[in-house]
C-alpha cells in the first residue's frame, strides 16, 4: 500500500506571495492532518480534516487554510508568506475517524521563503 | 503551555546499550501515546503507541512504560544499535482532538558503533 505522499517536497518563494501544499493519504485513509516542523518550535498542529470538514484547528493565524476533497486528499495553503513560514510542512492521514488512531506521516514539504 | 515534556534533548549511546527518553503530560484526557522516529530529511514514522489501559508495550527492542499515575511514559531501546540513530518524538492526543496530536520537542539520539 502506498503512503502519504506530499507534493512539491521542496519550495522556495519569495516574502508576500501564497503557496499550495498537496497531500495524498494512504488509501482508505479519511483524516488528514497538517504540521509545521521548525527547529525552534518543533512540531506543531494547523488543522485536521475529515470527510471533507474541518474538526480541529491550532494556533495558526487565518493565513494558513485547508481544504479537504471528496477523494480525501487535501491541500494547505498560506497566503501573504514571511520569512518565519519557513518550514517543513508535514501531513499525516489517519484511518480512524475516531481520535487517537495510529497516524503516518509523508516526507514533507520543505518550504523556504526568502 | 507546553503539553508534552520530553528529555532528554540529546542522548549518546553505546552500540549495545540501553537508550532511554522520557517524557511527561499535563491532560488527563489524552488516551494515546505514540513514539514517533525521524531521520534528516525524512518525515516522522510511528514507531510504537501504547493506551493507559496497559502499563508496558513491547515491539521488538522497542518498549513504552507508561505511569499513569506520574503521567509519565517513556521509550526503551533495547541494543541500541547505530541504525537506531535518529530523532524521537513522544506525542499523545485525547478522545476530544480529533486527531490533533501534541508533540514534545524532540530527543537526538546518537548510537556510537
């Protein structure tokens, strides 16, 4: 079975621009979650998604969006970026619609705005 | 608030030797407990999860002791081997947050062959 897969895995933009994260869960797979890996802040929850509806939120300014499709693959996106978006952005796909399931990670998405 | 609280921040093992790291929860309502690895370049991987409902889980050299008591758990790596050289994260999550996941901040662990 195939796993999460990210795309782009990497990105550079430039300060004040928007980007759009891509992410595919592993097959059967109906909740989709986003992180944001810094050194400084370590991982830290933006959203989660499930049968298309937001459950859950962090503590992320309105730039940071998702959307969820009928598919389950779901897409991130943060408008007006700065220099601190700099990240590695991960999304994790969860079987269970329950919480606290067993969640697999992708690889990432390395973003760098300059 | 820091939710999870995890240590140590880097860890040097011995090939062969015990790796140990801790960490410590606050919520009362987090019911699951999942280690994850990382390697540069890579996105986290789950390793082992373990419920309060059991005090010990093992899978292979991996094992979780988990107090609920102290709201405590930590990972054991038994022979620690250079392969096993990675970061680690401990995390839980509760019934309430649909799969929002609270992480600690990470062990570097280094196995010296």
């Amino acid at each position: 079975k195939a796993g999460v897969t990210q795309t782009p895995r990497y990105l550079i933009k430039t300060r004040g621009q928007q980007v759009t994260l891509s992410c595919s869960p592993i097959s059967g797979h109906r909740s989709v979650s986003w992180y944001q890996q810094t050194p400084g802040q370590g991982l830290q929850f933006l959203f989660e998604y499930f049968s298309e509806t937001q459950r859950n939120k962090g503590n992320f300014p309105g730039r940071f969006s998702g959307r969820q499709f009928s598919n389950s693959r779901s897409e991130m996106n943060v408008s007006t970026l700065e220099l601190g978006d700099s990240a590695l952005y991960l999304c994790a796909s969860s079987l269970a619609g329950l919480a606290g399931g067993e969640q697999y990670f992708g690889p990432g998405t390395r973003l760098t705005v300059t | 608030q820091q939710q999870v609280k995890q240590s140590p921040q880097s860890l040097i093992v011995q090939k062969g030797g015990i790796s140990i790291i801790n960490c410590a929860y606050e919520n009362t309502a987090f019911d699951y407990f999942p280690w994850y690895q990382q390697f540069p370049g890579k996105g986290p991987a789950l390793l082992i999860a373990i419920r309060p409902d059991v005090s010990e889980k093992k899978e292979g050299r991996f094992t979780i002791s988990f107090n609920k008591s102290a709201k405590q758990f930590s990972l054991h790596i038994m022979d620690s081997q250079p392969g096993d050289s990675a970061t680690y994260f401990c995390a839980a999550s509760g019934k309430d947050n649909f799969n929002k996941f609270y992480f600690g901040s990470g062990t570097k662990l280094n196995v010296k062959p």
